[in-house]
C-alpha cells in the first residue's frame, strides 16, 4: 500500500504543468546559461581598436617619415639628375626622353599601389618594406656604374620606381589605424619626410657630384637610402586584424569583382574623392617643371636665386604639411581639405601675374605652402570615408594608379600647350582649371558625406520608436 501511494504522488508531480516564468525574467534565466564570448573574439575586438597615439603610434610616425623621405622625396628631387644627364652623362638624348626616366619613376610609385596596397592588406607589409629597400639601394648602385641610356632607365626608372612603390604604400597606410583624434597632424608630420628628400638630395647631389664624382654620390645616397629604410623596416609594426578577418579576408587577385565588393571601391564617396585626386595629380607637376624656366624669362634673368626657387619651394612645404593639418584635426579634415584646393587653385591663377623677383618668390612660398597640403591631406580624407581600415590599402592602391595617370599626362599636356602657343599662359590655365576641379569634387564630396550622415540619422530616429514598442511588448 506504502509503495502504491509513493507511486501515485510521484506520478502527480510528473503531470504537473511546468510554471510559466514571465518574459523578461525568463530571458534572464537564458542569459545565465549563455555561453560567454570566446577570449579570442574579446582580444581581436581589443586589437582593432585604434590606440590613438602613444610612444609605439609615434614610432610609426617616424617609420613613415623615413618612407615618405625615400619614396615621393627621393623621386621630386630627380631634377637634379635631369640636368647633370643632360649636360654631361646622356648629352646625347634629348630632353624629352632623359624625363622619360623621372616620369616612369612617379609612373611606377603611384600605379605600383594597385598590386602592394591588397599585398599590404593581406598581411605582407613588411615583406614590402624589405624589398623596396633592396630594390632602391640596389637601382642606385646599378644607376652609379650606368653609362648607357637604357642602363640608366633600367636601374633608375624601373628599379628604383618599382621599390619605391614598395616603401610608399606603407607610409601612408601605417599611420591611421594607430590615431583618430590626431590623425590628420600624424600624417602631416610624416608627410615632412617628402619635402626633406625633395630639397636635400638635390643638395646633397650637387655638392659631391663635383668633388667625389657620379659614381660615387649615387652611391653615397643609396647607402643613406638604405641606412634609412633599414631603421622602418625594424621599427614598423602595422596595425592590422589578423590575416582572414575583417573585409581584407574577401580580397582576391583572382577575382577582381571580388576585391572591388570587398574592398566598397564603388562606394559614392570613394570615387568622388578618386577623381578630386586624379585632378590634383594632373595639376602638381606642372609649377614644378616650368616655376624656373617661367623666372629666367619674367623678371629674374640672369639671377641666381632663380636656381634656388624650387628649394624654396619645397622647404615651404614642410610648415605646409603641418599647419593645415593641425586645423585639420579641429575644425575637420574635408572641411580643411576643400579650402585649403581652392587656395591652391587661387594661388595659380596669381602666378599669370607674375612678372618680377618678389612675385616670383611669393609665388614659390605660396604654392609650397598649399600644394604640400593638398598632398598630405588627400589620404588623410580617403581614411575618413573608409569604414573599414582593413581595406584601406587595396582603396590606396586603386587610387594610386589615377594619381599615376594623371602625373604621367599633366606634364606632358602642359608641355604641348606651351610648344603650341610658345607662352606659359596655357600652362597656368590648364594647370589652374585642373585644380579647381580638384575643389570643385572636393565639395561635391562634402555633399555626398552630408547627405549620407542625414539618411542615416533618419533611419536611426524611425529604429528608435519600433524598438520602445518592442520593449513595452
């Protein structure tokens, strides 16, 4: 009888409905018994947020510094060798072909970026780092026992231009995942590094090439070169996501339809900031090539600073970088960017009034000053519209081909213009309107991020209401 009624009340508890816990108390009870994050989730999380400076992010500054001297610094300067080429080691080639050799150089460090900027991405930074230093000290002592022209295309063209791709790509793309306050003085202040290769190796070329000979000053700056290059190949360390995370996962040099969905390049404000680019690279070159030439012809024949006025230039560039850039982190980078393009472009148009020494000198100064920061602050506003670090070297890479392009098509144009009209008038309209277009993108820019950021807020205010209502439910 005992065992019957144990059995009863045992089944009666096993046919007793189970309680119903209300909704809010039971998604508590889930929580509980929710498996936490995996540790590593938690550390990759950590890993992709930027540090915003701090010693190990300043190193980087001075790894892309010394890039940056090496890369788009080392190839401003080729004027140098341009005229020793054509007065005494290849006298016998016409001019036009001697700047065949700078022109591939900048050909070869803009549109190098569409193949080491997914490289980069993928993982392969210093792989790059270590061959573009071989590669540039390596065209330099090639370049130093050169007596033919193809010898020297081969080595300083080709070689030289293709490690200095390798060197470029990562001194733009190591500086922003390490910032985001500063991000825009960071890149400025590498930035410098460019206009320092650009006045001081033309210096140090004209100062020993008569003392110690060609061979020999190649030499001694492909060892500065390489000593240089050395020191970011140690001090590097780029700030990516483990290899096969983030959108850099889905890049692919074998499906390009691929790459261009994982990497957003038909992202409205990427191609809008492309084209701005392309403008501002068409239009760079042209004061550079022709700021002499235009002085010894209005008002500084026979004056010997007009030889000096391109180091000026450049020298005037290194405050240029800075400065905008420290505005750039206050009151905006597009906003800077946009204002500081119509400067240039206004900057210019004054040039066609020059006609005397000071003018020539102002013109020098003031060019300097905003060119240098159209350059520094154009990547600056590429990682601003970037969501995803992770793919912002492949975005570098494409854009560096357009920048190619059109530092391969600017001079040339301007050159033909002048030939066909015999007056620099051509020039500086070509040179202004390019420029001007540059601003006119540059805006159109501001736009597109305006009414993006509008269209999202929007979205986020009509979320809000469906979300208490859920809640309440």
């Amino acid at each position: 009888m005992a065992r019957e009624a144990k059995g009863r009340a045992l089944s009666s508890v096993a046919e007793e409905p189970s309680i119903q816990l209300p909704a809010g108390v039971r998604g508590l009870e889930e929580a509980k018994h929710d498996p936490a994050p995996p540790v590593e989730s938690q550390h990759e999380e950590k890993r992709s947020v930027p540090p915003d400076g701090g010693f190990m992010a300043w190193l980087q500054v001075s790894a892309a510094f010394v890039l940056y001297w090496n890369s788009l610094g080392l190839l401003n300067g080729f004027g140098a060798f341009q005229t020793y080429y054509e007065e005494s080691l290849l006298r016998d080639e016409s001019a036009s072909a001697i700047s065949w050799i700078g022109s591939v150089q900048v050909f070869f460090l803009m549109a190098g970026g569409v193949f080491f900027g997914p490289l980069y991405d993928l993982g392969y930074a210093r792989s790059m780092l270590a061959a573009g230093t071989f590669l540039v000290s390596f065209g330099f002592m090639m370049t130093s026992i050169s007596k033919e022209y193809y010898q020297v295309f081969l080595a300083q063209g080709i070689c030289i231009g293709i490690g200095t791709s390798c060197l470029y790509i990562p001194a733009i793309t190591l500086i922003p995942p390490y910032f985001t306050t500063k991000r825009a003085l960071a890149m400025g202040t590498s930035g410098v590094g460019s206009s320092l290769g650009a006045t001081l190796y033309p210096l140090i070329f004209e100062r020993l090439q008569p003392q110690i000979g060609f061979g020999w000053t190649v030499r001694v700056i492909g060892f500065i070169t390489f000593v240089m290059c050395s020191y970011a190949v140690v001090v590097a360390r780029p700030h990516l996501k483990p290899r096969g995370t983030g959108a850099a996962k889905n890049l692919s040099f074998t499906s390009p339809r691929e790459m261009v969905k994982a990497a957003e390049l038909l992202d409205t404000r990427y191609i809008v900031q492309c084209v701005a680019i392309f403008f501002s690279n068409v239009a760079f070159f042209e004061p550079l090539y022709y700021l002499q030439t235009y002085a010894q012809s209005h008002g500084m024949q026979n004056d010997s600073l007009a030889k000096y006025l391109l180091v000026i230039l450049n020298a005037v560039a290194i405050p240029g970088r800075i400065v905008p850039s420290y505005i750039a982190d206050k009151v905006g980078v597009l906003n800077t960017y946009i204002c500081i393009c119509a400067l240039t472009a206004v900057t210019v148009f004054y040039w066609i009034s020059v006609n005397n020494r000071a003018g020539n000198i102002a013109f020098s100064v003031l060019y300097g000053f905003f060119s240098g920061s159209v350059v520094t602050l154009a990547p600056v506003v590429l990682a601003s519209i970037t969501d995803d670090l992770s793919i912002l070297g492949t975005r570098l890479g494409v854009v560096a081909v357009l920048k190619g392009i059109g530092s391969l098509i600017g001079p040339p144009i301007a050159g033909a213009i002048l030939g066909a009209t015999d007056s620099y008038l051509g020039v500086q309209l070509f040179t202004g309107l390019a420029i001007s277009l540059t601003a006119v993108f540059a805006g159109q820019l501001r736009i597109v991020v305006a009414r993006q950021k509008k269209a999202q807020r929007a979205s986020e205010s009509e979320s809000e209401p469906s979300n208490e209502t859920e809640k309440k439910a």
